[in-house]
C-alpha cells in the first residue's frame, strides 16, 4: 500500500500530469505506477520523463542502460524497480535470466557493459565520490566521457525512482522481484 495516494488512472491524476501521462501511455502501452505516483507534482513528473527522454538518446545501448538500472536497484534495494527493469530487461532488452541475474550484481557477460555496471555500483556505494581510478577503469574499458557522464546520469536517474518508491511504497505492478537477501550492495561486491 503506497504512503500517499497513487492516481487510479490519468483521468485521476492533476491535469497538469495528465498529458505526460498520456504520452507515457502512447508510449509503453500502459502508465505504471511510478509514473501516477510522481504525477501527483506536474514538475516533478516533467522533470523526471525530461532526464530520462534526454538519456535515452545519449551514447549507452539500450541494454546497458538496463543493466544499469538493475545493478542501481539492487544496490538500494528497491523492490519496484527491480521488480519493472527486470520485466524490461527481459520483454523489451532481451536480456536472458543468467544475464539479469548478473546485472543485479554488477557483473555481465559483456565486460564493457561491466566495467559501466562495477562504476555503477560504486557512485551508489560511494555516493558518487568515486576514486581516479574508478574512472579510469570504466574508460579503459572503451566508455569516453560523454559515456561516463551518462553512467552518472543513469545512476542519478535511477536512484531517484528507486527513493519515490521505497519511501513513498510505490504498489509494484510488475511480477515482484525482491532484493538478494543482506546488504545489498554487500551482496553486489561479494558477486
């Protein structure tokens, strides 16, 4: 049971949000959750799809911008996110069972992709003060700085729906997939 009132359909929702929700329904078909609940502030709404409209064009593939979004949820545990990347991941990325459990640890059969997910892992545990090193690492592994910048980005964009959902107790329309029991970011170093 979400912490405050999620619109029950856009019709519900502010009428400010009503035409992005509308173009998020044009778009996958549906409104989850996430979006209604972040539709009850208009700004708050435009903000979020503006980020990830713009990221969504950026250098990343596709499926590292899913993997991406599945080792930030694991690393801050959030039960939503999981639950609709995870459905992503593997209905519109492709990715397969073995790789998506990977991702949720920071590891991919794709080192590039890994190096992009290790970095990941160490903005959220690090809360973005990350080492020289870090840096290097990701861009010896052929991101350039556009990419890195975009890692950042994503990391930032995904933590920000994985705390409206944890604090606020978003309802997962998704089939649930909970967090790896522990620590999790405990558990994505020990992957």
């Amino acid at each position: 049971m979400s912490r405050i009132p999620t619109p029950s359909s856009i019709e519900t929702s502010p009428a400010a949000s009503q035409p992005l929700l509308q173009a998020v329904q044009a778009q996958l078909g549906s409104v989850p959750n996430l979006f209604r609940i972040v539709g009850n502030s208009p700004a708050a709404l435009e903000g979020y799809l503006a980020l990830s409209g713009a990221l969504g064009k950026g250098h990343l593939a596709p499926k590292t911008r899913a993997r991406l979004a599945l080792t930030v949820a694991e690393a801050n545990g959030c039960t939503y996110c999981l639950s609709a990347h995870t459905f992503l991941g593997r209905n519109v990325n492709r990715l397969d069972d073995v790789e998506l459990a990977a991702n949720r640890q920071a590891r991919s059969s794709d080192p590039k992709a890994e190096a992009a997910l290790v970095f990941a892992a160490r903005l959220v545990e690090t809360r973005g003060h990350v080492t020289a090193a870090d840096v290097e690492a990701v861009k010896a592994a052929g991101h350039d700085d556009a990419a890195v910048v975009e890692i950042v980005l994503h990391v930032a964009l995904n933590t920000l729906t994985n705390y409206v959902n944890s604090a606020l107790g978003t309802e997962v329309d998704f089939p649930v997939v909970a967090p790896l029991p522990g620590a999790p970011l405990a558990q994505i170093k020990a992957g």
